[in-house]
C-alpha cells in the first residue's frame, strides 16, 4: 500500500459529502486541519461550524474562525483548513480572508452544482495567505466581483465568475503573487449576454512572481488585461477567451502565453497584445480570418 494510499485509508477519515469523497476529488491525501461547515439556508453564526446540523450561515464568519484556529498554536501554523460552503445562494461582500483555508462549495445553488456567492469582495493585504476557492459561483452586483490586494497564494479551482449585472472586472489581481487561476469560467449573465465590461481578469500595475491562469473559459469585452510591470515566472496557459477586442493584452511583456484559443470580434491583428517571443502554439480567430500565434514560418 502506498504512502499516500495509507494516510487516506488509515491514519485518517475519508471526508464525504452527500456521499461524495471531497478530497479525493480534490486530489488530496486527506484531512489537513479543521473543517468547518456553512449552509445559508439553515446555518446559525452563534454555531461553531462543527458540522452539517451546527453550520454557521455566512462565509466571512467561518472565515474569521478558520484564520483564528490557524494563528492559534503551532499546531495550526503549518496546516490546511477546510470550510465546505453550501447555499443555496449567500449574499454578503467578503472584506477579509483566511490564512491556509480551502473554500470548498459543495451542493447545488438552482440547476447549478455550485455554492453561489453573491457580493462584491475587495481583500487586503492582511489576509488571506493561500487561501483557496474550489467549486464557488461569484456573481456581482455592479462593479468588481473579486479584488484582491497582494494576498500570496491564493488560488481558484473549477469557479464560476459570472457578469450578472453592471460588472466591470470578474477577478482583479493586485500584485498577484503565486497566484493560480486553474479551470475556471467568466461568463456572461445567460439571459443577458452582458459581459465583463472592463475585462474579465485584470492584473494592475505591481511586479509579481509565479503567477498562472490556466484552462478557463473567458468572455468579455477585453479577456485578460495585463498592465505595464516585471512579473516572474507567469504564465497563461491553454485558455479559450472571446473578447469583443482584445483576447489578451499583455502589456508587460513578460508572461509565457502558450496554447490559447482566442476568438476576437475585432481582426486578427487587433485581437491580442502579446510580446510574440513568448507566445508558442495559440491561434486566434478574428473577425477577417484566422492565424496562428506567433505567425507560422517556414525555414
């Protein structure tokens, strides 16, 4: 039996949900640190989040508990929390984060196997140091949906960021160090069309280090928009992007950009902004043709 095989069967409990193994989907060997539980239809806040029948009802308090407990005593320093998040739908704007946390949305908010969040979030830089979202739905309700302030290490799995009313910008990232974006959508309302008017993803002006935006699907009037800055080791990586302009403006020139679909409703030579040297393998579709990225050559 394997090491991992081991610490999975044995040493610690499988953690199921509507008999479904979170972790194992996760990809994860098991229970790292404590779980707390929120359920927004039923939950109490004056609840310690122990489980289903004593779930809190918002996220930021479960957030807060879970930072508490991982600052608390060198048994926490070095551990993962879980918050597993179940709504249907919570409305409330996120100011503050938790430090080592995984954010895990689990149950279904209408026809949608997701937990939805509702509200618009902007984190300081005083929290939230690898904290990471899977499966959560964020809707908006005008402006940024999710602005984040230099928080290293925070990432987003198999999110769903959705333009439900006057949304300017899906995700900002300030400063975004060892930042990950991995399989998530941007997507317009479905009975609106209405997209992400800024940009899907931002990327302010801040050098950064290891950051990655990899096999999401991205709708906007600009996809991804990257400002004027050194950034280290980061990278956009096989991602399918419309824009109604730019699929991707990189106006740092330095991410890798390689094996991205892009279709743009602007001509082909108007529908990216990248350094080209960095680009390998990426074709684009604009409204006169399609090309490959960087241009084909013949030696």
């Amino acid at each position: 039996m394997g090491i991992d095989k081991f610490r999975r069967k044995v040493v610690f409990p499988s953690a199921t949900v509507d008999g479904i193994d979170v972790y194992s989907a996760l990809s994860k060997a098991a229970i790292q640190g404590k779980v707390y539980y929120v359920e927004g239809n039923a939950g109490d806040d004056d609840h310690d989040g122990s489980s289903w029948d004593l779930a809190m009802k918002t996220l930021a308090v479960a957030l807060a508990a879970s930072h508490a407990n991982i600052a608390a005593s060198s048994r926490g320093w070095a551990a993962r929390n879980t918050i597993y998040c179940k709504g249907d739908a919570l409305v409330e704007d996120l100011v503050l984060l938790a430090d080592k946390t995984d954010v895990v949305g689990v149950g279904s908010c209408n026809a949608n196997p997701y937990c939805r969040l509702t509200g618009n979030h902007v984190i300081p830089t005083v929290s939230g140091m690898g904290c990471h979202f899977y499966n959560m739905e964020f809707w908006g309700a005008g402006g940024i949906i999710f602005k984040n302030t230099s928080n290293g290490g925070l990432e987003f799995h198999n999110c769903r960021f959705v333009a439900n009313a006057a949304e300017t910008i899906g995700l900002q990232l300030v400063k975004p160090d060892y930042v990950k974006v991995i399989g998530c959508k941007f997507l317009p309302k479905w009975n609106t069309g209405v997209m992400f008017s800024t940009a899907a993803i931002d990327i302010p002006a801040g050098n950064a280090t290891e950051c990655e935006i990899a096999d999401c699907l991205i709708y906007g009037s600009k996809g991804i928009a990257i400002h004027n800055s050194t950034f280290y080791a980061c990278s956009l990586l096989n991602n399918t992007i419309y824009a109604t302009t730019l699929t991707i403006d990189e106006n740092s020139d330095d991410w890798l950009v390689v094996k991205n679909t892009l279709v743009s409703a602007a001509s082909k030579a108007n529908g990216f902004d990248c350094e080209l040297p960095l680009m390998c393998g990426n074709i684009l579709t604009g409204s006169d043709g399609t090309r490959t990225l960087p241009f084909a050559t013949i030696a």
